[in-house]
C-alpha cells in the first residue's frame, strides 16, 4: 500500500541503492511516520549523491572534474564558432534552395537556421551521447544545463563577439537563465522516466518539452526588451513590430524560415532574425547535446545491473 | 583510531547504533526500537543507514548473513574500542561540567 514511498529511494546513488537501498526501502514501507522518514531519505540521498563525489576527491579525480567541465563551458562557444563558420557553405545551398522554390526565411545568417542547426545537431547528438556514456557527470539533468548556461551567460557579457547570442545583452543572459531552468527541469523528467524503462514517453517528453523550452528562452528575450520594438504594443513605436499572439511561432519560424502567414516574411519576422541572432540556434544545440547526454548516461546507469548477472 | 568524530555529522547517530549493537546484533528495524527507546526519538531510514554505511566504511560493524530477509548488524573489536573510548571522552567530560556547576 505504500510502495510508493519506495520511488525516494531510487534518489540515492547507485552504489549505495544498491547495498542499502532495499532495507531503507523496508523500514520506509513500514513507518509508523512516514512522511517525517520520506524527508529524512530524500535530504540523505541527495547529500549522498553531493557527497559521494566530494569524499573521495583524489587530484586525478579532481583534475578529470575539471577537465569534464572546462568541456562544458567551451561546447557552447564551440556550437556558436561552427554555425559561424558554417555560414560561407550554407549561403549558396540556401540559395540554390530558394532557386527550386524552397523558401527558409532570411535569418541574419544561414547557420542560425534549420541549414545550420540540423548537421550541427548531430554533432552535438554524438557529443552529448559520448560524454553521457562516459559516465563521469554526476547529476548530469543539473550540472550539465547549468554549466551550459553558465558558459552562455559569460558569452552574452563580451562586448562585441557577445553579440552573437543577441543584441541585447542582459536579455540574453535572461532568456539563457530561462532555458536552463527549464532544461534542469526537463531533464530530471527524462531521466526519471528512462530510468522507470519508459524510454517512448522520456523521448516524447524531451522532444516536446524540449520546443516548451526553446519557445519560451525566445519569448523571454523578446519581452524583456532584446527586441525592444517588437515587444513594445504596436501604437507605441513607429517601427513594424511582430504581433505578440505570434509568441508561440517565434522560435519555429526562427529556427525553420517558416512563418505564420499573416506574418509573412516582409519584415517582422527578419527584424526579429536580426535582434536574436544565434541564440535560438545555440539553445537549440544545447538542448539537443543535453538530452543526448542524459539519455545515454540513464541508459548506460539502467545496463549495468542486468549485464553484471 | 581516530573516533567517531570522523562521521561528521553522523557521529550522534552512529554513536547510538553503536550502544544499540553493544547488547548484541540488530538488524535497522530493531536498531531504530532500541534507539527510540534509549532516546525517544526514532532515527529516519535515511539517517539510520547513512550512519550504518560509515560505520560499515570505517570497519566498526559488520553485517551478518541476511535473516527473514532482513540483514543484522554486529559491533567489530575495533567498533567496541571506538565506543569505549567516546564514552569515556564523555564521562570525563560529564564529570568535568557537574563538578564546575557544583563548584558554582
């Protein structure tokens, strides 16, 4: 009847699940007070999972720790310096597509759109896989969005280059400090889930929640005044300004040149192109490396127990 | 030996545990009776086992072979010394404070 409680348990790590994790789970069924002891597990098993890579800290370990997230921070810069340098390439294919008559919009540079995200996303895919099956970031669903977002944040703050996340700095860090909230929180959902073996509904999850994330870090920057004509109501600027029921379409119609029709391609949507610039994309690649990475650390987590019998 | 300071803040509880497994083996359940009998106050799951890991770690008790499903807990001789030596730590210290408030 209370086998419910049993799921805190799974908040421990593995090591420790796996050697006390079915006695704490009997005297937790069996509590004369269980909601006071499914505090008490839950705080201990979130410490134990802290702890447990802090104790036994060795300067190998220490120097593999940094090196795990001096990678982090640079994956960032590394998606954002190769849609760049994919923007010479993508120019002419771009061209060449709308010469067959296939329209993707008019972004401020080819590599911030589908041309540039989809070989990029593949890469970050099989990074995000690599690292993930690695094994060696704990709590990957928190430390990794937050890393992510950490290096993004301090990218936004360069003046100059910075600008590439956007015009409007401290919307981007705003917007970036939106998407890794929401990323850590997606990721925890996803894992969870993988971690019960419901892999369709974790990816069903993470692929919708995923575009959740992406659309709202776009908003975030629209409304806090990185497109400060486009957020304002229309009767307050002169300059066109993008309908904000549009809202939910400015990240898809970013990142696919699609657009609402009553929005067209005359103006808004461009002007909204040039104020994001590849910040879209770049969230979108780290969305993507994210996921990968913690589908692959939960798989690589759930193999172990059934390969070791 | 460097004592059960070196739990950290698990040292109240594994003190407990300790005094609980002097009278012989328990496995938690009975653990978490006897210590709610000695203290009034039932120690949690989490920090029931969080304590009898270190301990375990630290070589001061042992599990026995698994009964009715449920694996009992014994003090090792190094256990015993370790427990022997706190409270005697806080008997001399117990002395200490009531001499000084009867002196007061």
């Amino acid at each position: 009847m209370r086998q419910w409680l049993v799921g805190v348990v799974g908040l421990y790590p593995r090591t420790i699940r796996e050697l006390y994790g079915e006695e704490t789970s009997d005297l937790l069924v069996n509590s004369p007070t269980p909601v006071r002891d499914l505090a008490d597990v839950a705080w201990c098993a979130l410490r134990d999972r802290i702890s447990q890579q802090t104790e036994p800290m060795t300067m190998l370990r220490a120097r593999a720790g940094a090196l795990t997230l001096a990678k982090l921070l640079l994956i960032p810069l590394g998606f954002a310096i190769t849609l760049v340098a994919l923007t010479p390439v993508l120019g002419p294919m771009q061209f060449t597509l709308e010469g067959l008559g296939i329209s993707l919009g008019q972004p401020e540079s080819p590599g911030y759109g589908i041309l540039g995200v989809l070989p990029v996303g593949l890469l970050a895919w099989w990074l995000g896989r690599r690292l993930g099956q690695a094994g060696t970031i704990a709590a990957g669903w928190a430390l990794v969005p937050a890393a992510l977002a950490l290096s993004m944040i301090a990218m936004a703050g360069v003046p100059g280059p910075g600008m590439i996340l956007g015009e409007t700095g401290s919307s981007s860090m705003l917007a970036t400090l939106c998407w890794g909230v929401g990323l850590a929180a997606l990721g925890l959902l996803v894992r969870n889930l993988m971690h019960r073996n419901r892999v369709a509904a974790g990816w069903t999850a993470g692929i919708g929640g995923g575009l959740l994330v992406l659309t709202l870090s776009t908003a975030t920057y629209v409304f806090s005044g990185g497109a400060i004509s486009l957020a304002l109501p229309p009767d307050f600027s002169a300059v066109p300004v993008v309908s904000r029921e549009h809202a939910p379409y400015w990240y898809l119609g970013l990142i696919s040149g699609i657009y609402p029709d009553d929005a067209g391609v005359s103006g808004d949507f461009i002007m909204l192109s040039d104020a994001v610039k590849a910040l879209p994309a770049v969230h979108t690649l780290c969305t993507i490396f994210t996921l990968a990475l913690i589908a692959a650390a939960t798989g690589s987590i759930c193999r172990t127990p059934r390969e070791s019998h | 030996m460097s004592g059960l300071s070196d739990l950290g803040r698990f040292s109240q509880s594994a003190m407990l545990i300790l005094i609980s497994l002097a009278a012989g083996p328990k496995h938690g359940y009975a653990m978490q009776n006897d210590i709610a009998e000695l203290t009034g106050e039932r120690p949690g799951p989490g920090t029931l086992y969080g304590a009898i890991r270190r301990l375990e770690e630290h070589g001061y008790i042992e599990a026995l072979p698994e009964r009715d499903r449920r694996k009992p807990y014994r003090l090792t001789d190094a256990g015993r010394a370790a427990l022997t030596l706190e409270l005697q730590r806080m008997r001399s210290l117990a002395r200490t404070g009531l001499r000084r408030l009867a002196v007061a």
